[in-house]
C-alpha cells in the first residue's frame, strides 16, 4: 500500500488530498500511468508531467524513481519564491 497526496491544482482537479493505494507500479512514471487510466479527472491532472513534481517519502525525486520501499508519494505544481 502506498500513500498518495494531491497538492494546489492537482488536488483540484482530482477532487481529493490523498488516497491510499494498492499498485503494481515500479516507478513513479508507472503510478501515473496507472492513475491516469483511472478516470478523466486523473487523466486532466497528469495531462502535462512538466508542470508537475513528485517527491517520495517527503523527498523531491524524479518521475522515473523506483517505487520499491516507498511509502508517501506527492504530486504538486513547482513551487516558486516569494
């Protein structure tokens, strides 16, 4: 099981901060795949992965990250200064 959260306008599109899942994904670019298969809104939310990060376990990471060990995975805009 791993935990997903939504953040900003990925959280909006979506309709919910977080869920938990049960994935066969082996990298983060998998968990996208599999998500966006879900439902159009999911598909909508990971339209464009530039605007998006991921970061796991609270760490900001790459879309082409392992998934093996991970417990947290966050999607969310860039940040920008400010």
């Amino acid at each position: 099981m791993i935990d997903v959260l939504y953040f900003a306008w990925v959280r909006e599109r979506i309709g919910l901060p977080r869920e938990t899942l049960e994935t066969q994904a082996a990298t983060v670019a998998d968990l996208v795949t599999e998500l966006k298969a879900r439902e159009p809104r999911y598909e909508a939310a990971f339209a464009d992965l530039s605007a998006l990060r991921v970061a796991l376990d609270q760490e900001l990471s790459e879309f082409d990250a392992p998934l093996k060990g991970v417990r947290e995975v966050a999607f969310f805009p860039p940040m920008t200064g400010g």
